[in-house]
C-alpha cells in the first residue's frame, strides 16, 4: 500500500516540532526576531515558546549527511535519550538499560533470561548483567523453573515493582511534555511514519537487497 503523501513528504515536519520541544526540556538557546530563550536542567516543566521554522523537504533529495534519514532520526534518539538519561540517573539513580529490564519484566514476569533479551531488544550478555545488578541491589530475583531446572524465571521484587511504577509516572510526564508542540494529527501522522519506516527496513533486510555485509577487521 502506497504510504500517505503527507508521511512520505513531510516527516521533518513531524519531527522538528519534536526535538524543539526535547532541546527546550533540556537546554536551548533561541536568537530569532530579537530576544533570547533558555530553559534550565532543573525545571523540564518550562514551557518552549519558539516555534520550529519550517524545514525544507530534503529528506527525499539530501544533499550532506545531515539530510539523511537515518541522521536525523539518530538525532532525535539522541535528544530523547538524553531526557530519558537525565531522570533515569538524576532522579531514580539508574540508567536506561536497567530501566529498560525493568519495565519488560513488568509485562511478563516469570519469564526467562533469554525471552528477557528479546523483549528487552538487548543482546544476551548485556541482559544477564542488568539482571545481576538489579538483584544484588534488591529489584529482581531469579527462581527455580519447575518445567526446566537449566532456566530460571526472572520475577520482581515489590521493590522492583515500586520502583518501576515511580519511574514510569514519571515517565509518562516527561513523554507528554515531549510531545507538547505536536499537534493531535501530527502525533498520529508521526506514528503512522514510524510504522512505515520498521515495516521498510524490515522488508529491505529481509529481501538481501542491501547485499551482503563488509565485516571490517
């Protein structure tokens, strides 16, 4: 199915709005028609006044890297990220891979390390470690499967619990904000391009279009 061509032309549209909204919760400086903006670490509440300028449509015709989709959305994860970062170690005195275990483990407790990893998009040695720290410090314990004795099961402790409700509130106040210059259209647009792109890149690998990998030693 052809994708909608308000997605296929105006992504930047959608994402500009977006990290506008992710620079101000951060740290931004706006020089335009005369006066200057700047929102504090400490205070992610401060609204963002400015406006994002309306980009050019390079995404379809790029002429530098900063052009390129694949850029511009490795920005985006940046900025994101870095709000993310800021209240999983600031406020919670964790870091976002610890965050991520704990919120996949909330939806599907009991299961193994290895259907962990894959939930939790990790690779395998990167989980066990999360899930190690996590129990030494309380949050996780791992028990006895009764079907398989080699596979133990990963469940939460209420401290685990707790903490996972405290961060996703906080959270959900933190993605709201970052969302706060889009419109409702552009929120569900913006979804819809996501889709599409994963739908994309997933074809595109799977097809051996892009060949086969150089491996660089």
């Amino acid at each position: 199915m052809r994708p909608p061509r308000l997605i296929q032309s105006n992504l930047e549209l959608l994402i500009a709005p977006l990290r506008l909204s992710i620079r101000g919760i951060i740290r931004y400086r706006v020089r335009h028609g005369g006066y200057r903006m700047m929102t504090q670490h400490n205070s992610i509440a401060t609204p963002v006044r400015a406006v994002a300028s309306k980009p050019r449509p390079r995404l379809t015709r790029p002429n530098c890297i900063e052009d390129m989709l694949d850029y511009q959305l490795y920005l985006l994860y940046r900025d994101c990220g870095y709000v993310i970062e800021r209240l999983c170690q600031v406020e919670f005195g964790v870091t976002r891979r610890r965050w991520r275990i704990l919120a996949s483990l909330s939806a599907a407790e009991g299961i193994t390390v290895s259907d962990l990893s894959k939930r939790a998009e990790l690779d395998i040695a990167q989980t066990s470690r999360t899930i190690g720290t996590l129990a030494r410090e309380g949050y996780l314990k791992r028990l006895a499967n009764p079907n398989n004795a080699r596979y133990s099961q990963i469940i939460l402790t209420e401290k685990g619990r707790h903490l996972y409700r405290s961060m996703f509130t906080r959270f959900r106040q933190a993605n709201k904000l970052l969302l706060r210059d889009m419109s409702e259209d552009q929120v569900q647009h913006l979804c819809a391009a996501m889709a599409i792109l994963r739908a994309t890149a997933t074809q595109l690998i799977a097809s051996g279009a892009l060949g086969t990998p150089i491996y660089f030693k």
